[in-house]
C-alpha cells in the first residue's frame, strides 16, 4: 500500500494493472487520461479514456509502462485521490478514493465539493 500524500494522486497495483491490461492491444504511445467534468446528479463525476499525448498544463504519472495524464483543473480535485480498481462479485471498476468529495449520490458516478 503507497502512503497518503494530499499533494498528489495514488494509484493501487490493482488500478495500475487494470490500466495495464486495458491498453493491451493498443499502440506503445497510449496512456490513460483521468479527470473530473460537471456533470451528474451531484455536480462532477470522473472519467477516464485513451489518450496519446500530453495537453499543456498536464501532470504526469509515470507508470513505467505507460502513462496516467490528468489535467490541472481536475488534478485540483483528485489531490489527496486514491485510485483502485475493485471487483466484487459480478461488479468490478475502477473507484476514487476522494477525500475532497463531500457528497456523492446514491449510484456513487457523481459527486460534489
């Protein structure tokens, strides 16, 4: 288990591998973008999606076999983040651990600050 840091985003070795193994297939210069946009019945809600380049204002996350970019708005929300993947009988996806979220709704895709 990585320690806490509220400067920066964790990422679990079952989140890391999750990643791994969805970019199977994919060309060498794919990573995972991850972030937060307005929407959903609590106001934000996270995403995450194939990207293949850094945008101005990145912050990167070395995964040395890929890379994990996140915006600087959204990073201001994930601070402090821990990202997991679970799998809990037929449901299984990746969750934030948020300490910044105040509120999330009842299907636990949104949430607020």
């Amino acid at each position: 288990m990585k320690s806490f840091n509220p400067s920066s985003i964790s990422f679990t070795d079952a989140a890391v591998s999750h990643f791994e193994n969805s970019l199977n297939g994919k060309p060498k210069n794919f990573g995972i973008r991850i972030g937060v946009r307005e929407a959903g019945c609590s106001g934000y809600e996270y995403f995450f999606e194939y990207s293949n380049e850094e945008q101005e204002g990145d912050i990167l996350f070395d995964e040395s076999s890929f890379k994990i970019y996140v915006d600087s708005k959204s990073f201001e929300f994930l601070k402090g983040s821990e990202v997991d993947f679970v799998s809990t009988g037929i449901n299984q996806g990746i969750i934030f651990n948020n300490p910044n979220a105040k509120v999330t709704c009842g299907c636990g895709e949104s949430f607020s600050i």
